[in-house]
C-alpha cells in the first residue's frame, strides 16, 4: 500500500467557515427546496453527482439568475440537453457582478506599466463597438474573430460579440497564417479584429501582412478592425480603425441580446498537431454555470479580487481569466514573455497589482525553480492561491511554492481542457493539499477511473471518463453536423460515456494524480507509466533543462523507450549524466522506467499552447513522413522536430 504523501497546506478553520463553499453549504440547507444536511464535501460531491438534474438547477436559485424553464435535463450524453427554455447572456452576467466599486481589468505589458480599466469605461467601449458591429450586419449567430493578443481590447470584443449573440472566436497573433486559416476558415467569421504589432521577449512582430493574408483567405469579410497595438508600427489604411470606433462621440447604452442556453458563445480549437483542429463549441448557459460553479467554490474567487492567470488568447485560460469577473473579480491580463526581462517580472506585476490568486503553468514553476529566485522576498501580502495547470507539477514544485513563494499559499492544481474551458478536478478550500496531487473531483463532474474492463479503480491508474454529462461540455463541433467527429473524440471507446484521454489516479481520500495522457501513455510489458512519472525524476536532475519520453511499438510485440534531454549551452551528454539519469529512475521510480537509451536534443517541441508533442515525436521517429504527422504552424517551435531520431 502507498504511503500517504506529506501535507503540504491545510486551510484554517476561519478560513473554511469563510469560504464561498460554506455559503453553498448553508444555502443547501436552508432552503426548503433542498434541506439537505451535506457536512462534509465528500457527501456534497457526491450527490452533486447522483442527482445531476437538482444540483445544476441549485446554481440557478444559488447565482439567483433570473430564468424560467420547462426542463432542467432531457436526454443523455452525448445528446443531452439543459434548461429548455431559459434565456440569458453571458456577458450581461459579467456586467449585473461588477459592481463598479472595483477595477475590473488590470493591464500590464512589457513595455507598458499597470493600468486600471474601470467598469464605465470598459462599459463605454463595449457599447461602442457593439453599435459598429450592428452596423456591419452582425446579427446572433454570426461569428467575430480576433487575432489578437491578450489585452483590454481583446476582452472588450469579445464581450461586445456575446452581448449580440454573436460567436467569438481567437487566435494569438503568434500563431502562423495557416494555422489561422485552418481555423477561422471552418467557422466562415463575418469580421476579423486583429493588431497591427505584438510584443514578446523585448522585441516587437509586425502583422500588417498577416492580416492582409488573412483578409484574402476568409473570403467575403464584412470588415478587418485593426487594433494600433504598437504605435510605432504603421497601420494598413484599407483596415477600420479601433480606436475611431470604441472612442466615437456617439454613445448608446450597452444592451444584450437573449439568447437560448445552448446557444453558441465561443468557439475554442483542439491543437492541431496532428490533422485539422476541431472547433470545439460551446455555449452561453454551460459556460455561465460551469465558470460561475468553479470560480467561486473550487477557486474561491470573492468579489472585489484580483485573479490573475498568465494566457495567450490561444488557450482557453484566457477564456477561464475573464470567467473571474462573474465572481465579481477584477481579471488581471499580462501581455508578453513571462521570463523578459526576468523570471521575476510576474511575481512583481502581482506585487504591484494586489494580486490575490495567482495562475501559471508547471513549467513556469519549474523554471523559476532553475533561475533560483525567491519571490518571497516582494512580501506578496495579497496573494491566497496560486492555481497550477497545462501539466503535472511535481512535488518539488509544491515545495517550492510554499518555501519560495509565500509560507501557507494555497497551492491548487486543476486539469481540464479546452474541450470544456473549465477544470475537471482542481481546488477545494476545505480539503489539505498533498504533495503532487490535486485536491478533489469538481462538484457535478462524475469522473471515475476506468481499467481496461470498464471497472472503476481507486489507488490505481486508469482512463479519465465521466459518467454523467455536464452543462459546460461541447453543444458541437462547429461544421459536424453528424456529431462524426464528437463522437470519435469523446465516446468511441466506452459508449456514452466521457473518454478524456489522461490517465488518472483517485485515491481513497479523494486526491487525485493526473499521469499523462492516455494516448502518449508508456506500455512497458503490460505495466501503464504516465509521461509525468518521468519528466517528474528527470527534469528535477540539474544538468536537465527539459525532457521527453516515448515508446515505440515494434513488429512482433517487442518495443523500445527513448528519452530525449535538452541540457545548457556548451554541456554534452557523457556517460556520467546517462548513468545519474538512469539511477535516479530506478530508484525513485522503478526499473521499467528506465529508458532504454537516451538522446540529447537541443530543444523539445511544443504546441502553441504549451504541451509537449510526445505524439508527433512518435509519429517521427515511426517512420511517418512530417507533412502527415503534424502540422507545423501549430508548434511553438518546429524546428525542433528535425533534431529527433534513434
């Protein structure tokens, strides 16, 4: 049997009576429609799971949104539908929360210093631009597109697109052409809003051409606003001015258009690494509920908070970031390199922004772990959580947070994904933190862990899948009409039930650890190794600078596991290091995941979005041509696959 892992923080007994989840929990009580006794979180997951129909439908009376109804739930997954009949929109909801007695953005840059949004002005240019997209013919269902990066104008028109009903869809400007077009182009949008310039590590990427290739590829626009970004790059004269329109002289108040619940908001992509990416869509009810659940009962998100996430608007945590003002929350943006000039320039922006609940991604700890910094040393007086996603953060990581961060920061893990913009498992301002796991399932999110014989496991590794559906997963993929594509991607393998694609493990006191994905899982001799037990042991050696394992299937049944290290400028791969690498596998983990030879490269390849691309170096190193295995535009660095081979 494990040993249970040290605790590595416990929220107070003040801290849990003050906790938006005991609200939810007297709520329960209380009224007459529910009066259930839930007292501990265990009990209220699980009937939050079992009784799928009443729970979903408490957030509605919780939220106080003002919706009527035929039917909470009809049907199952994957045809399930919510709330026949309730009309709403999500970004009036972001409006009704801000109260206007807080900021509700905070912007900061590389180049510019902190500024303050205010509700009225962000109000005013919401408005403004809603009035010019009405101009151009928007109408509800129609589909805005930005290519933009993550700043102030980026929320506004988004939030101007839901508050038409309109669908918003984005890319970072960092993105390829193609890329981009492979996107938009399935989606056919009616305006693109894209900046004329982007920062990133001190220097300055003009778009003009981009935008112009743009502009020819989606065919009949009704109209290219360009965003002045950098003011010292030109602008395209054939391209509408943002700033003419957001700052017009004519005003009318901001208005919202009702929409059905499972109309469409936003339209988020799969990476498309390795075929064309799915335009996962998903809608204004199922985002407002999910988002509202997560933000304030798993996060602990209060009104009048600052939240803070580093994103680009490639990846759903932007989404997830502007989600924080349901919460009654100022959303805190950063544009540009989260290590220029330094790997303390994050951790100062939330110094000076009163951050108090701070997001990143495992490798950003990782690396400030490497440059040996102590953020500790800004006295982060604000800060309560700091929120880990994009991939296991080993427990080093953890320790690192408390001793190097702030001593007792709540530190909670989350995954989840683009295919619902939310998190699966993640915080629970009740329960302690382990060291290298994640709190709890989420409160709706009947997750098991599944062997191969569709029998849920605890205390043991098994396929991710959900039971029972929830309001925040795709109403479609946009030109599917069939479903084809839905289906394969989620219920091929376990009809009617949520195949994720991870590997996971519960355990008995409701912890969870997230190993890998499933599909790049390592199979030695019958035995499951996730990618995360790996990269966990090697990348804490400190010659190691970064890592990637796979396992290659040969004829036969026989198969061999490379692992490919990425170390400093100038330092070789010698015997000495092989052997450390090796021993420390074995020890710490065990002898099937010691490689079977291991490789230096000098860079590991990665997706836009932040993941290793250990299926596209499988594909490679399989003989499979890189034109059919993975697409180029939607890698961080594609370069780096030339560097691989056995």
């Amino acid at each position: 049997m494990k040993s249970i892992p040290p605790i590595l923080w416990k929220p107070s007994a003040e801290s849990i009576q003050q906790s938006n989840l005991k609200k939810y929990q007297a709520f329960l009580a209380n009224d007459p429609r529910y009066a259930f006794d839930l007292n501990d979180y265990t009990a209220m997951w699980k009937w939050s799971v079992a009784d799928p129909t009443r729970f979903w439908e408490s957030l509605v009376h919780y939220f106080h949104l003002d919706w009527e109804y035929k039917e909470v739930l009809t049907g199952k997954m994957p045809e399930a539908k919510w709330f026949n009949g309730a009309q709403l929109n999500y970004a009036e909801q972001v409006f009704v929360r801000q109260s206007g007695q807080n900021p509700m953005l905070l912007f900061q840059s590389e180049r510019e210093s902190l500024q303050v949004f205010e509700k009225s002005t962000i109000e005013k240019q919401v408005a403004a631009l809603q009035i010019h997209l009405r101009k151009l013919g928007v109408v509800k269902g129609d589909r805005v597109v930005g290519y933009l990066p993550n700043c102030p104008q980026t929320t506004v028109a988004f939030l101007a697109c839901a508050s038409l009903g309109a669908i918003w869809s984005c890319c970072s400007p960092d993105f390829g052409v193609k890329s981009v077009l492979e996107r938009f182009q399935q989606i056919q949008p009616k305006v693109l809003i894209g900046v004329n310039a982007y920062l990133y590590g001190g220097k300055s990427f003009e778009r003009n051409a981009e935008l112009q290739a743009l502009k020819e590829g989606l065919g009949e626009l009704a109209a290219l606003i360009q965003v002045p970004y950098l003011l010292e790059i030109p602008l395209d004269p054939t391209f509408e001015n943002w700033e003419e329109i957001v700052n017009t002289s004519i005003h009318s108040p901001l208005t919202f258009e009702a929409v059905e619940f499972s109309h469409p908001m936003w339209i988020l992509y799969s990476s498309g690494t390795t075929g064309l990416p799915k335009p996962i869509t998903h809608s204004h009810g199922g985002m407002l509920l999910e988002h509202l659940k997560y933000l304030t009962f798993h996060n602990d998100v209060k009104p009048g908070e600052r939240f803070f996430w580093y994103s680009t608007t490639g990846w759903m945590m932007w989404n997830f970031v502007q989600a924080s003002m349901l919460a009654g929350a100022t959303a805190v943006l950063y544009d540009g390199s989260p290590g220029f000039p330094n790997m303390n320039s994050l951790w100062e922006m939330a110094k000076n922004a009163g951050v108090h609940h701070f997001g990143t991604s495992a490798a950003f700890v990782l690396a400030c772990m490497k440059a040996e910094i102590s953020p500790i040393d800004l006295n982060l007086q604000d800060l309560r959580s700091i929120g880990i996603t994009g991939s296991p953060l080993p427990p080093e990581g953890f320790r690192w947070l408390s001793e190097k961060v702030k001593p007792g920061i709540w530190a909670c893990s989350m995954s989840g994904g683009t295919d619902v913009c939310t998190a699966f498992v993640g915080g629970n301002p009740w329960w302690p933190v382990y060291e290298g796991e994640i709190q709890c399932r989420t409160l709706g999110c009947a997750m098991e862990s599944w062997d191969e014989q569709g029998n849920a496991i605890l205390n043991g590794v098994g396929e991710m899948v959900i039971t029972q559906p929830m309001p925040c997963m795709p109403i479609k993929f946009w030109n599917d009409p069939d479903f084809k594509r839905y289906h394969s991607s989620y219920f091929e393998e376990f009809p009617g039930v949520w195949r994720h694609g991870d590997w996971l493990e519960i355990t008995d006191r409701g912890s969870l650890r997230i190993l890998g994905r499933s599909d790049s899982t390592l199979n030695r001799q019958g035995i499951r190794i996730g990618t995360a037990e790996i990269y966990r042991t090697v990348e804490k050696i400190p010659e190691v600078l970064d890592s990637l394992i796979v396992n290659l299937e040969k004829e036969g049944g026989d198969s061999i596991m490379p692992l490919f290290v990425v170390l400093p400028i100038g330092q070789a791969l010698d015997q000495t290091l092989i052997a450390k690498i090796k021993t420390a596998l074995k020890q710490e983990c065990s002898p099937r995941h010691v490689p079977d030879l291991i490789r230096q490269v000098p860079a590991i390849p990665y997706t836009l979005s932040g993941k290793k691309m250990e299926i596209a170096v499988k594909k490679k190193l399989l003989g499979l041509p890189l034109d059919q295995s993975v697409n180029k535009d939607a890698m961080r660095n594609p370069e780096a696959l030339d560097a691989f081979e056995v």
